[in-house]
C-alpha cells in the first residue's frame, strides 16, 4: 500500500522502504491425537456444538471455510 502511495504520490516516500521483515518461524503442523478427540469431545455438554466440532475436525475444513458453507446448496431441505 505505502508503494503504491508512493507511486501516485500520495506520499513523498516510503517509510517502511528499509524495514526488515522479521523471519517467519516454520511450526510443523499441530494433530489431535485420537485420545485428544476424545477427551475434547466428552468434554462438550452441548450435542449441537459437539456435533459443529465433530464436523470440523472430522472433515478437516477450515473455520472460514465452514462458514462459508450453505446447507440449502447441498442438501434438499424440501424434499426430504
């Protein structure tokens, strides 16, 4: 944004023209064990929300993902 700024000349320079970025540290990826799972999910009282974190882990989706989904454009709610 700041180049581009720069570029129409919103702005006379840059200030972030000779920053560092800080290094970005690579995690290996994070899994539940299958005790993990279910420890969490007996912990859960409520059936309906056991269920949304059961479709979450079970499918492997993403919370953005998830909540993109429309269930009438999968599924026939009319017609049974």
């Amino acid at each position: 944004m700041l180049r581009w700024a720069t570029r129409q000349r919103y702005i006379g320079q840059n200030p972030a023209e000779n920053l560092e970025l800080p290094k970005r540290v690579k995690a290996p990826p994070r899994y539940l064990t299958r005790e993990d799972y279910l420890k969490l999910r007996s912990s859960i009282d409520d059936e309906e929300f056991r269920d949304v974190v059961d479709f979450y882990l079970l499918t492997g989706i993403r919370r953005g993902e998830g909540l993109l989904l429309k269930i009438e454009e999968h599924f026939d709610l009319n017609g049974g």
